[in-house]
C-alpha cells in the first residue's frame, strides 16, 4: 500500500513539473514575425479609416491547442493603451508548424498629439504576452 502512495505521488509531482515547465517556463508559440498590410500589400504608414489588416506569424516550438487573443492597439501619450480591435482565434498546432492569424481593423485616429500610432499585442493566457517593439516601424503610423 505504502508503495502504491508513493508511485502516485510522484506521478503526481511529475504531472505538476511538466505543467510548470510548459505553461511558464516554456513558451510553446512565439511571434515570428508581425506586420501590416493594405490591399494585401506590406504598409508602414496608412491613412484614417483605411482598412488595415494585421497579421502575425506563429512558430511553434512544441505542442499547442488553446486560445489565444490578438490585439490591435492604440499607442497613447504618458497614458493607458487602448484597444482598438480584439479577436480570440483557437490554435492547435505540432512542434515545427507555423500559423498565421490576421486582424482587419479601421485606424480612427492619426498618430498625432496623444496618439503615436497602433501596434499589436498578443495574449497567450497562462504562456504570457507578446508586444510589438516599441519602434516606428514596425508600429503603424497614420496620417490624416
């Protein structure tokens, strides 16, 4: 009985060190690569009210399924972010493969006084969070 305790026991321990392992000190999917896109071609710079579709580009360094959530986000002043767009898509991916989700959205307001412009941010639930570099490019400008 003793030895049936322990067996258990360790499986146990064992099933919460992979879990660890996967959900914080492994991150299964990484960002590739992010970038925008109007009519269909690569932009850095985009109007008000043009529509803009962000894509970005998952690599997946091991097994994944579940949820992750896109989001477009407007870059403000010496103040909270905004989001602009939100989408949850449902990943499920093998080691090696790779992904590529899309977000279309419409810029309302230009990169001036408050506004520096738009970027993207993605949320992987218990695996973290990635953000776009906090440089012009690859953030969007728009213009008026």
């Amino acid at each position: 009985m003793a030895f049936l305790v322990i067996l258990l026991f360790a499986l146990f321990i064992a099933s919460v060190g992979s879990f660890v392992a996967n959900v914080f000190l492994f991150q299964p999917l990484e960002v590739s690569d992010a970038y925008w896109t109007v009519l269909g071609f690569r932009a850095e710079r985009v109007r008000v009210g043009e529509q803009v579709t962000a894509h970005v580009v998952l690599y997946s360094r091991g097994r994944f399924e579940g949820d992750i959530l896109v989001r477009i986000r407007v870059d403000i002043n010496l103040w909270f972010d905004k989001d602009m767009a939100t989408q949850r898509f449902y990943i499920a991916t093998r080691s090696g493969e790779v992904k590529e989700v899309t977000l279309d959205f419409k810029p309302n307001r230009p990169s001036a006084g408050d506004v520096n412009g738009y970027f993207i941010q993605i949320d992987f639930g218990f695996s973290g969070k990635w953000t776009m570099p906090d440089s012009y490019p690859p953030r969007l400008i728009v213009t008026a």
